[in-house]
C-alpha cells in the first residue's frame, strides 16, 4: 500500500456538498472507492481531485482522467465516467460484460436503487488510473 497525497481543489467540497442528500452518499462512496484503489497502486503516489465541466474529476501521472456525476436530467441515475477515446469501456465490456450498464464508450451507469459491484468497480478504477502503462495490454491488466 502506498502513501497517497491527494491535491484537492476546494472547489469539488461544494460540489458534492449541493448533491440532494440520497445521491450525496453514493458520490461520496463512489469518490471512497477511488481513493481506496488509489492507496493500493504502486507508484501512484499524488493523486489530483479537481473539477471538469464541473464535475468531480481525478487525474494522476499515469492514469486516464475518470469524473463521477449526478444530473438533474436523470435523477434517478449516477455515473461513473472516462475519456470516450479510450478503450477503458470497451474493456470493461469484454471483461465484465453486463456487469455494469454502460452509456456508449465514455461511462458505467449506476440505478439509485443498484448494489455496486465493488471487487468488479474497483479494477475499472485501477484501470483507469494506470491506463498510460497498461493501455497496450489487452485487457488492461485486469
């Protein structure tokens, strides 16, 4: 396990703070599960939580950008999601398959009444913040 620094933007508080309170727990988990996973990857190190297109965003060295959001359109949904031109999804699609509900290539969709496949969740977020060094594998060392 790894001594994680997280180099917060005060900004994201606020953010999850305007959350209606249901859907302020299940970001906060989502955001657990990603500092969780973050703890346990080697070479890690720091860690950025920050805002883009206003939503809760993490970016390391060698990772992929991964945001979680909440939308007014869909209030019964929340979602976890990565960069469209990637191939995390696609990836997660192969490996897990209907483990999770997908929106296109670009994020996993989760139901407020779902029950987060965590084991599953955890490895698409290690993906996602190691996925410079493990994009060439075909299963992104999942």
């Amino acid at each position: 396990m790894t001594n994680l620094k997280v180099k917060s933007n005060p900004k994201v508080e606020s953010v999850f703070a305007n959350y209606p309170d249901l859907v302020r727990d299940k970001m906060l988990f989502l955001r657990e599960l990603v500092f969780e996973t973050a703890k346990k990857i080697d070479g890690i190190g720091e860690i950025e939580e920050t805002l883009k297109w206003g939503e809760p965003s993490f970016i390391c060295k060698n990772g992929s950008t991964l945001r979680m959001d909440w939308k007014d359109k869909n209030p019964n949904q929340y979602a976890v999601y990565f960069k469209c031109t990637s191939r995390l999804v696609e990836t997660f699609k192969l490996v897990f398959k209907k483990t999770f509900e997908y929106e296109g290539n670009r994020a996993i969709v989760f139901q407020m009444g779902d029950e987060i496949p965590i084991a599953e969740l955890k490895k698409c977020i290690k993906a996602t913040l190691t996925y410079h060094k493990v994009k060439q594998l075909i299963t992104l060392e999942i």
